[in-house]
C-alpha cells in the first residue's frame, strides 16, 4: 500500500506539471494538448469501442506470437540441456539472428507473407524468443552438479535427471525469460503495427499522427503503457501463485 502511494503521488504531480505545461501558452494544442482534452479522446474512443477493439487486436497478436516463440525457446534450451554438445551446430547461428534488429527483416516479412497477421507473429517470435532461449539455456546450464551426480546415484536416466534436477531448478530463469520475453513481445508487435497493419494500437497511434490528433496519439501511448504493465503485473502474480521453490525469490 506505501508503495502504491508513493507511486500514485508521482503521478499526480507529472499530472499536474503536464497541465502547467499547456497553461503556460508555450506550446500549441497539436504539440501538446492538455490533460483534459487527452483525455476525452480516450473517453470517446472508449466509448464507441475503438479502444477495445484495436487492444484486443495487439494482444491476440502478442498471445499468439509469444506462445509460439516460448515453445521454440523450451525446446531449444531443453536440447541444449540434455545434449549440450548439439550447442556447437547452431549456437553461431542463434547469435548471428540475435544480433539482427527484427524491425529491419519487416520489409522481407512483408514480401514474403504480405501485411496480413503471419508476418506480424513471425516478428513477434523474432523479437522474443531469444531473451527466453539464453535465460532458459542459462537456468538449465546452471543446475547443479551436485544434484546431477545424486540423480546419476539413483541411476537417473538421461531424460530423468532433465525432468525432475534440471528442470524444478531451472524454472526462476525460465519465468524470468518469459517475463522479459513478453516486454520484447509487446513492443515488437506495436512497431509492426505501426508500419503495416488495419487494427492494433500501433495502428491507432499512426493513424491518429497522420490524422493531426496528436490528443489520441498520446491517449494510445498511455493505453500501450497500461495495457503492457497490467500484462507484466498478471504475470507475476501468477507465477507468484502457482510457482514453487525458489521461483518467487527472483520476482522481486
């Protein structure tokens, strides 16, 4: 609760040196509009259902994106684990894509898969897989020996050492990959949007910056925000519920 207030006054007070800032006549209405004005774009937006319906667009993207990536990232961390030497056949090239902007293949997505929802997941996997695979390839690669050697005690096989040593202790890197791999999700996917997409709330931002409506481009911003917070915050009390061991202790 000390917390939440602390963060809210913080609000409050860029609030009002917001609104300071357009009483002050130093700046037009299109630069910035005030807080008032903002928003009732938001409130007409969300009234007739614009708000909603381009946010469910985002985030059905991203659901769809991020599920697709996280498996790929599992099972390429789960072979690094389990096989580690299977490493050297694509480790070069897992860091050579991951050191590729996933904004600049949106002209390759484009032409090959057009402007429709498949290039727009394909960039979502490109953005987060990776952040999940290092974490999960970390959390697997960090099990201890100690415990590995005890499972080999009890004659533990290969794919038993992985499901009940590595597997249990490497479940905080994994949630926190995904953690981290949900953020990359959300921003790639509102790029995207912004550059070829019908719907989405990369699409509103844009449409409303060519439309002169600088008051729902910064309704969209907030909105992005919201949305990409509220999204972390379930995440973490879910993994907070229903995790066990030592996953809390890395959630702070």
């Amino acid at each position: 609760m000390k917390r939440f207030i602390e963060s809210a006054l913080v609000v409050v007070l860029l609030l009002v040196l917001w609104h300071l800032a357009w009483q002050s006549g130093r700046w037009t209405e299109y630069i910035l509009p005030g807080p008032l004005r903002v928003w009732n774009a938001f409130w007409v937006m969300a009234k007739n259902g614009t708000m909603l319906q381009h946010t469910l667009s985002s985030l059905a993207r991203v659901f769809a994106g991020f599920s697709m990536a996280f498996i790929l990232a599992f099972a390429l961390g789960m072979l690094a684990g389990v096989f580690p030497r299977s490493t050297s056949y694509y480790s070069q090239i897992v860091e050579f894509l991951r050191n590729v902007p996933p904004m600049s293949l949106i002209p390759l997505l484009i032409l090959w898969f057009g402007i429709g929802e498949r290039s727009k997941i394909i960039l979502i996997v490109l953005a987060s897989f990776f952040p999940m695979f290092l974490s999960i390839q970390k959390g697997f690669a960090s099990c201890d020996v100690k415990l590995l050697e005890v499972g080999s005690a009890f004659s533990f096989s290969r794919w038993q050492r992985f499901y009940r040593i590595m597997l249990p202790a490497a479940v905080p890197d994994i949630l926190v990959g995904m953690r981290v791999g949900l953020g990359f999700s959300w921003r790639a996917i509102i790029g995207a949007e912004m550059i070829a997409a019908a719907s989405g709330l990369g699409y509103l931002v844009l449409h409303a910056q060519q439309m002169s409506r600088s008051d729902r481009v910064i309704a969209g911003i907030f909105v992005i925000g919201i949305v990409g917070y509220l999204c972390n915050w379930l995440f973490s009390f879910a993994v907070k519920r229903l995790a066990w061991g030592g996953a809390d202790d890395s959630w702070s």
